[in-house]
C-alpha cells in the first residue's frame, strides 16, 4: 500500500515537474508561427516600398541656362522646336544680339532654309564680352559678320555624345573641336555650352558663352 502511495506520489511529482516545459514548448510554438507572417509581411512591404527606378533621357535640354527660357509661348522649348532656327533664336530674350547679326548679315532665309544643322548660339553676355569698337567693326563689314556668324553653325545635327570628342566643319569652312561629357562641354576651349540640346524645326542648338572667332 505504502508502495502505491510513493509511485503515485513520484508520478504526480513528474508531471507537475514537465508541466511548466510543455507549456512554454507549446508556447515558444505559438511565438514562432506568429512572427513567421510578420517577418513575411515586413519583406512584401519593404519589397512593395522600393521605388521603381524612372526611365531615364538625354534627349532633353540641359545646362544652367535653360532655367532663363520662357516656359510657354514661342520662346519656350516647345516653341522652339516649332520654328526654323533663326525664328526660333529671335523668339529667345537672352539671343536678341545674336538674332541682331543675323539679320544685318542676310542670313536669316539661309539659316531657316537649311537643313539638319547645328547653331551654336553665343548670348548677349558673350557678345558683351567683345569690347564695343570691335563689335561694332564686325557689325558694320557684312563680309567679316557672315563668317563669324557661319563659323557658328555646323551642317549636321549633333548629339550631346558626339561633342565628347568632336571636331567638325563650318559652313564658314573653317574647323570647330568640342570637348566634354554628360552636362559639361566647350567648344573651341573657351566657350561653355550654358544651354544645349535644344531643338528647332531644323536645327540642334547649343547656346554658348563666348563668341567663337574664325582660325
């Protein structure tokens, strides 16, 4: 009798010692099927949150200028790209020097009527930057003004990418080197293209800097 005792006693002991085991095994089970969703929840949100990267173009304006172009009408970048070249530039402010040469060399029906090429448009800062006897010289000589003015433009349109490392013939027939990548290029090594990539009906335009002189 007094051995039943003892092995009931030594069984409920077990149990009761095992008890508290199977309860936190039974609990450590629940944890861990609970934090399995939200491991999955975290990964399919930090999945959805990652933003899709934005097609990229480089057949847009660029440079610290073109934040100058009218935002609508005919001087703005649509506007522009309306228009022949020579229009267009006269619709443009910071050209109105530029488009004044143009006219006094005759160049204007040239310059609309040509096809696929690239201006590069100096500003009225650069043309300021000649003293004004000396511009007033070359405004006055039609002859020296036309190849000046054509020794801006080139007879075919050009990229950004092929101004990297380019070198290209006038219609003044004189030779221009461009150097440069991404948003930053030169022409002939003292003008800076403050604006390029901007487009006419029939041009690439690229507004510079500094007047280019005929070599």
């Amino acid at each position: 009798m007094n051995s039943m005792k003892i092995r009931r006693t030594a069984i409920a002991v077990v149990a009761a010692a095992a008890l508290p085991f199977s309860l936190a095994a039974c609990s450590d089970s629940g944890d861990d099927t609970k934090a399995a969703p939200t491991t999955a929840a975290a990964e399919t949100t930090t999945g959805a949150s990652t933003p899709s990267e934005a097609p990229m173009t480089d057949d847009q304006p660029f440079g610290p200028a073109c934040a100058g172009v009218p935002k609508e009408g005919a001087g703005s970048f649509e506007g522009m790209a309306k228009d022949p070249v020579a229009t267009a530039a006269s619709n443009n402010p910071a050209l109105s020097t530029l488009v004044t040469a143009v006219k006094k060399a005759g160049l204007v029906d040239t310059l609309n009527n040509a096809e696929n090429i690239t201006v590069f448009a100096p500003t009225n800062d650069a043309f300021a930057k000649i003293p004004k006897a000396d511009l007033d010289k070359v405004l006055a000589d039609k002859d020296m003004l036309t190849k000046v003015l054509t020794y801006h433009v080139v007879g075919q349109k050009l990229t950004p990418e092929q101004l990297e490392n380019g070198s290209f013939e006038t219609l003044q027939k004189g030779m221009i080197t461009t150097t440069g990548s991404g948003e930053s290029y030169k022409v002939n090594d003292t003008a800076n293209v403050v604006c390029g990539n901007v487009k006419t009906a029939n041009a690439n335009v690229y507004i510079i800097d500094t007047v280019l002189m005929p070599k």
